[in-house]
C-alpha cells in the first residue's frame, strides 16, 4: 500500500516546537512518509539558523527554501513573499506531496499555501479561525482557511469562525491547541540542566519577556517597547528573559533596543535569539510570569499556571484564560499590569486557572485524520452557506 505523502512546512523555532510532536508521530507511522519542507527564519544566521536543531532532533529536511531579504520593511516582507512562492512552487513540483501541512499565519505560510492551491494539494491547516486584529497575521490567516481542505482549530469558537468563513463543517476539527500537547508531552529540564544550557541566573523574581512588533500600526514598535524598559529598568529585584522577535515589519528595531537594554544591565537580564522550545518551555516553569504580546503568553504560558501581562493590540480578539492581564502600551498601564501580576491576590487565583486550548490530546486527533481521511482528487470546494 502507497503511504501517504505528508509535507509539513515550518519557518520558525516557535512554529517547529509546536510542530515537533506531529512530525515525530507522522516519521514514526508506517502508512505515513514524512516531508519537511524549512524556510524562513530557520535559515537565516540573524535569527539563529534553528534549521539545526530540526536536524538535531534526527529529522531529515527534505527541501530548504531561502526566501527572507535581510530588511524588515513592508517592501521587504512583501518581497520575501514572492521570493517564496517561487522556491514552493519548485518543491512542492518535486516532493508532489499528498497534503501540505500548514500552521498559522506568517507571510512564509502565505507563500506556501498559495503554490499549494495553485499545486492542487490539498492543505491542512492548524490554529484557523483565530482573530489578532492587531496584526496583519489576522488577514493571512483566513486567506489560509479559504485556501485549505481541511481545518484544525483550536477552540470551539475558532471552529466556529471557520465555519463562518463558508467551510464544510465536516471538515474542521476542534482540537486544541498544539502548544498545550508540547508541554504535556516535553520532558521538561530541571533549574539546574536549564542554568547550564542557557546561562540563565535566576533570581527571587523572574519575568520572561517576549515583544514582536504590531505590524497594522505606523513605526509603533520604538516607542511602545521603549515604554516597556523603561518600567523593566526599575525593577531592579526582578532577573529579565528576554527573547528576540521574529522577521517582521520593523523587528529590527526592538532586537537592537534588547541589545542595548542587556548590556546595560547584564547583572539581571539575558537575551536570546532563540532558546530552543524545551528550554524555552522549562523557563515557564520557574518565572513568576510573561511579559510581551506574545501568542504563546496565551496559548501556552496558562498552563503552568502563571500570569501573563499582554500588551498592546497584536493579540487582540483571541481567547484569554483569567491569568492574562491586558495592558495598553503606556508605562503608567505597563506597570499597573505588572503590579497585578505580582499582587497577592492574583497570584491566588492563577491555582484555579484553565488553559482555553484543550487538554493536549491535538497530536492524536490532527493524524487521525491525516491517516484517514479521503484525499480528493480535485480539490474543488462549495461555499457552505450558514
């Protein structure tokens, strides 16, 4: 019996660690074969070149797609863009997957669900449905749900919105999360492994600190994260984790203003530009909480049962357990939500708290339809009217 051919396409570290497990499971199937397809970020020395560590987790890289330019301006991005519908076109001709597996909503996912449409392979995509009015992933996101055959959200009001979008119900998938199955399925690194891998230095306090650029707002990026050292500068009992924002409009600036801010202050901060999913999980285990506007503050930080401090509007619209505080980004709400964060009584609430992004059981379910489900010769679909 032919195995089915399953092209996964990754572009980040974020976006591999919540991959990894579904990889892992789609290799170890022999009714599956397992194509990676890397690009992006993966490939750039800028931010790390963590194409490595897909190779040191023993997996094999099919095809390597260069497609970021070194700016981080709109034309840039819109360039890397072409750039990569180009570079998927040719894999995707050679590899002649059976499905394409896509998550999320970056402008690399753009690129590969698009040659994957005009390619006729039919697309599974995870974490549709999801609303960040913030960001022009929002945008990307449902362009990705019109192009795709089969849906894999993440709650049941994502599910919801799918629908909504014109897309057969019997064909998307509440899940959960992704991000809830890498923490419940990682063997998570004690305080002392952690230390000798990452140099951390932790002290009584401890704040993670993750902040990428609102990309539908004007060069707000300097002064909105200006705004947060400034609060960080003045909280010298607390050790700062800082990691490095993606390739996006304007990401440079905030790197370089890390940079300065650790080396202000390397007796109580640290940077990296890419930890590593397992390190970057077993630090949620020992930090008081979260600081940023990262999807993963929402996604993955409530299971370990500590605050989130959200700034800004880049993840606005998306579901919120009670352990995220919403902040706008101005030094005086910045510091009432870490004030919040650190108060008794929130502190006693966050034992009660309930991720909203399921239990850690999307691995199983996401290949129970990629191992079962029809493949349609001709991927034509109906608008499915509400």
């Amino acid at each position: 019996m032919k195995k089915r051919k399953i092209c996964v396409v990754t572009s980040s570290r974020a976006e591999y660690g919540l991959l990894f497990w579904l990889m892992q499971s789609i290799d170890d199937d022999s009714k599956l074969e397992l194509q990676i397809i890397v690009t992006g970020m993966h490939l750039s020395p800028e931010f790390g070149l963590t194409y490595k560590e897909i190779e040191k987790d023993s997996f094999t890289i099919n095809r390597k797609i260069e497609m970021l330019l070194s700016a981080d301006t709109p034309s840039a991005i819109s360039k890397s863009t072409g750039i990569g519908l180009i570079g998927f076109a040719d894999a995707y001709n050679e590899l002649k997957p059976d499905i394409a597996v896509i998550l999320g909503d970056r402008f690399e996912q753009l690129a590969a669900s698009t040659a994957a449409l005009y390619a006729k392979i039919p697309i599974a995509h995870i974490h549709g449905g999801e609303t960040t009015t913030g960001a022009f992933d929002e945008a990307i996101r449902h362009s990705i749900t019109k192009m795709a055959w089969w849906h894999f959200a993440a709650a049941n009001e994502y599910e919801k919105r799918i629908i909504q979008l014109g897309e057969n119900p019997k064909r998307v998938f509440n899940v959960g999360g992704l991000g809830v199955d890498t923490i419940k399925k990682a063997n998570l690194l004690s305080k002392n492994k952690l230390m000798k891998n990452t140099g951390i230095q932790f002290a009584v306090r401890n704040l993670l600190v993750t902040y990428h650029p609102v990309t539908l707002e004007n060069q707000t990026s300097k002064k909105h994260f200006q705004a947060l050292l400034d609060i960080l500068h003045d909280l010298d009992d607390v050790y700062l984790i800082f990691t490095m924002p993606n390739a996006d409009s304007d990401g440079r600036i905030i790197k370089q203003m890390i940079d300065e801010f650790v080396l202000n202050h390397n007796e109580r901060s640290i940077a990296f530009t890419s930890m590593g999913h397992l390190n970057y999980l077993s630090t949620l285990q020992f930090v008081d909480g979260v600081v940023g506007n990262s999807s993963s503050g929402l996604a993955e930080v409530p299971t370990f049962k500590i605050g989130t401090v959200n700034i800004s509007d880049r993840q606005k619209g998306r579901l919120k357990a009670k352990s995220v505080i919403d902040c706008d980004p101005t030094k005086e709400s910045i510091k009432n939500g870490i004030d919040m964060l650190y108060s008794k009584d929130f502190q006693k609430m966050l034992s009660s708290v309930m991720n909203p992004y399921g239990k850690g059981v999307a691995t199983e379910k996401i290949m129970d339809v990629l191992k079962n489900e029809p493949i349609p010769e001709e991927p034509k679909k109906k608008f499915y009217n509400l």
